[in-house]
C-alpha cells in the first residue's frame, strides 16, 4: 500500500504541468499522515521535497446539513407566513413549523424585514426573500470559499458549523527525481562481495540506504533507582567520608525496652499509646533476653511485660541504645549512623506517612560538649549545601541539653526545620556501662524532607506510595547534595 502510494504520489508529480502539487486537490481521500509518510520515505531518498500546509476550515454540523438540505429556519417561518392568506398566529407558529424553527426563524425573520407583526400575528412583509445562511452554507460545504471572518463568527455562534484543523502539503520534485522507487539495500555483507569464494563485486551499481545519525534509538526498559535511593547513597557518601560506621538496621519489629525504656521514655508516656504506636498483636511479647545479651543491664524492666511488648520501631534510636550498650563492653571512640525505616501511628497526609526514614547518627568519645556538637553539626550540614544553621532548645526523653536544628531555605525564602540533636544523657550512659567521662552526641532528620527538596516534591504521597509516578522515578538524575 505505502509503495503504490508514493508511485502515485510520482506519477501525479510527473503528470502536473505546473507546481508544486497541492496533496488536498490531488490526493483528497488519502489521509495526511498516510500521505506524510509516503512523503517522508521519498524524500529520505531524495526524490520530492514537500513543505507541510497547517490550516483550519470550517464543517457543517448536522443542524447546518439539515438547512442546506430543507431551507433556514427564517425561510421556513417567512414560507409558513406566506401559506398563510392572512397571516399566522404567533401562538399557532412552533407546531406548525416546530419549536426550535419557531424559536430561531421568527427573530431572524424579523430582523431581515420578511415578516412583521400585526397583534398577535404574524404577517408576511417582503415580497420575495434569498435565504442567504443557506447559500452560504452551500459554498461552504461545497468548498468553494472561505467566509469572511465576521461571518464565520455568527455562524459559530448559531452552532451552526465548527473550525476543524486541516493538513495538506506542497510536493515538488527532488533531485533525484524518478518514476519508479528503487529498493535501497540496508547490509553489507561478505556475500555482497563474493561468490563461491570468488569476488563477485555484486554490491556496486547497487543504492544503499543512508543512516540517520539523527534518529533516536529505541527506548531499553531498565530499572531505576527511586529518588529516595539515590539521596540515601549521598547521605551514606558523606558518612564514610566522615568515618562513621553504619549500624545493622534490619530489625524492624523492637521490644518496648529497647524502643522506649532504654531512652528513658516512661512507661506511662503517651507516645507508647495505641494512636502513636504499632504494636504487634502475634505475638504480642518477646521472649525474655539471655543474660550474656544483656547482663545487668536494667534488669529489672526484663520483668515487666510493658517492657516486653513487641512494637514496630519508631525510631531507629532504638538501634543506637543497643549498639551503645555493645560499646560498653570495649570503650572507645565510635562514630556509628543509620538509614532504614521508621513507623508512626500517623494519619497520612501531603508531608506525612505511616512509616518513613529517619536518618541518624551518634558520636561517642571522652569530654564531648554541647559545643561539639554544634560545631559537627555545621560541619556535617555544609556537606549537605546547608550553610546557614540556627539551634534552639528542645525536649527529648534521652537527651539533655536537647536542639532543633533550622536550616536556611534558599528556595523558600525562610527557616525550616531540618532535624534534631542532642547530648545524651548521662544516667542513660551510665546504665549502659559506658565510663563517666564518656559522652555521645547525637542528631537525626528524616530522609523524605530533603529528597522532596531536592526533587520539588510537594505531596509527599507522591514519593512514596500509589500515587508515585515510574517517569519521574525513571527520568529523576542522582544529586548532589552539595550542588544546587
């Protein structure tokens, strides 16, 4: 079909005595982009040029097909005034030539001065009429003119023909010009070149297909790191760099002991509730610690059943106390970090989920202070390209002196919160069996704020959830955190 398609499309160039040749008068039943690629082969091969024409004309709609076929609704009320000797009822007019007739034909009628009105009738007041909207509407269908814009216009507004986009080209000969299209080869091969182990020279005199250096090659389904990924690996980047050591975080299901009672959240605290916390309901308490896993270590909660109930963590802090508590065992300065799931009880909304990452990182050394803190703190957020920090004080169970951390915004215009921090408390270190003069410092932020940042992500839903979109996983490049 496309081969005695572009003959025609030949042979119709050849024939035409004057050109170019327009494709809507020569070609009026083929469909543009049938005709467009029948076009674009032969002029790949050099043998037409076309230029591509993009315009819009107007069609008629059914009621318009409708007038051109019986008359206008005005020339219908002005033929019903007409039969009538004296006139007609304006009353009696929508069932003698319908209700829309009637409704659009009478005004009309009056406007042109066919019909007048004589009390509650209507009388005939031109001797004869044109009915120009069908006439109109005839050269239209017809193609015969294009309509001044005014009247394309009020047309429109009658409903009663609508614009429609039209394509068509202008053909003209190329200079490879020809009647017939030569099959071009596509591969060289050593049989091109020999025959029976003798060469046979069959490739010359022969068209070969030129390559398209221009075109694109076909799209290779591959997987894609998720945005979260790839702002995971920078933060992780930026640890070793700093030397920490990452903890093992594999362990999502936690005692409350861990969770709660070695942070010095009491058992009473709201935030053990079931609104803020998951609990597992099978089982629904861990089996009682070995004493070579724990030792003294605050024996006594290992008798209580709170401290036994099994949750899903909701921080990875849990993570920090025990591998704090395995330090005690040997002292020494340690740097440790984490990046993995957290869950809260949450209600999910634009900037929350139920579950979430939390990125963290502990210091443990001799003599640490506040001001050490603070000073790795700007250390550590500059790597982010984080160069502006405020502290303020805050409040955590397992923490004092505690810190907010705000950050700059350049985008936004303002301070925003970024994490949180703190020196962790001695009588918590100490239970661990940590020595006196050791101190830990610590500090954590989640790792969905500064991925949605970073990718300007609004709804954090988005993200992580139904609503991602595998284009903006796929299409998303690795960042830097450091580098806008």
């Amino acid at each position: 079909m496309a081969t005695e398609l572009a003959t025609r499309v030949l042979h119709s160039l050849n024939d035409l005595s004057a050109l170019p040749l327009a494709s809507s008068e020569a070609f009026p039943d083929v469909e543009p982009t049938v005709l467009k690629g029948a076009l674009d082969s032969l002029r790949s091969r050099e043998m037409l040029v076309y230029e591509t024409i993009d315009r819009e004309e107007p069609v008629l709609t059914e009621e318009a097909e409708e007038i051109v076929r019986d008359g206008s609704h005005e020339a219908k009320v002005y033929e019903a005034v007409c039969a009538a000797m004296d006139g007609i009822k304006i009353s009696e007019l929508p069932r003698i030539v319908g209700g829309t007739t009637a409704k659009v034909g009478q005004g009309k009628a009056f406007k042109e001065g066919w019909i007048m009105k004589d009390g509650d009738r209507l009388l005939k007041k031109a001797a004869s009429i044109q009915d120009t909207t069908r006439d109109q509407l005839e050269l239209i269908k017809a193609k015969q003119t294009m309509p001044e814009p005014a009247l394309l216009v009020e047309l429109k507004k009658r409903k009663l023909i609508t614009m429609q986009k039209r394509i068509s080209f202008k053909i003209d000969k190329g200079p490879k010009f020809a009647l017939e299209v030569v099959k071009e080869e596509t591969d060289l091969t050593p049989c091109s070149n020999c025959l029976l182990g003798a060469p046979s020279g069959a490739w010359k005199g022969k068209p070969f297909k030129p390559y398209n250096f221009a075109a694109l090659g076909a799209h290779t389904p591959s997987g894609a790191l998720h945005p979260l990924n790839k702002v995971r690996s920078e933060f992780r980047n930026i640890f070793f760099e700093m030397g920490f050591t990452e903890m093992p975080t594999n362990r999502f299901v936690e005692t409350g002991f861990w969770n709660f009672d070695t942070l010095f959240v009491p058992q009473q605290h709201p935030a053990r509730d079931l609104q803020d916390t998951f609990y597992i309901s099978d089982p629904a308490v861990a089996d009682k610690p070995r004493d070579d896993e724990t030792g003294e270590f605050l024996a006594e909660y290992w008798e209580n059943e709170e401290s036994l109930r099994l949750v899903l963590r909701t921080h990875t802090t849990a993570i920090s106390a025990n591998m704090l508590h395995k330090l005690a065992k040997n002292p020494r300065p340690a740097r440790y970090f984490s990046i993995d799931r957290v869950f809260r009880n949450e209600t999910v909304d634009a900037t929350h989920l139920a579950e979430f990452h939390q990125v963290e990182g502990v210091i443990a050394d001799y003599n640490l202070t506040l001001g050490d803190l603070i000073g790795f703190m700007q250390e550590f957020f500059q790597k982010m390209g984080v160069h502006r920090l405020r502290f303020k004080p805050a409040y955590n169970p397992y923490t004092e002196p505690s810190m907010e951390i705000f950050g700059y915004h350049e985008g936004l215009g303002k301070w925003v919160e970024i994490g949180n921090s703190g020196m962790f408390r001695p009588e918590m270190l100490e239970s661990m069996g940590l020595p006196k003069d050791m101190r830990v410092h610590g500090w954590g932020l989640s790792l969905e704020r500064p991925t949605m940042i970073r990718y300007k992500v609004n709804n954090i839903r988005e993200l992580v959830g139904h609503k991602v979109d595998l284009g903006f996983v796929e299409g998303n490049a690795a960042v830097r955190l450091d580098r806008d």
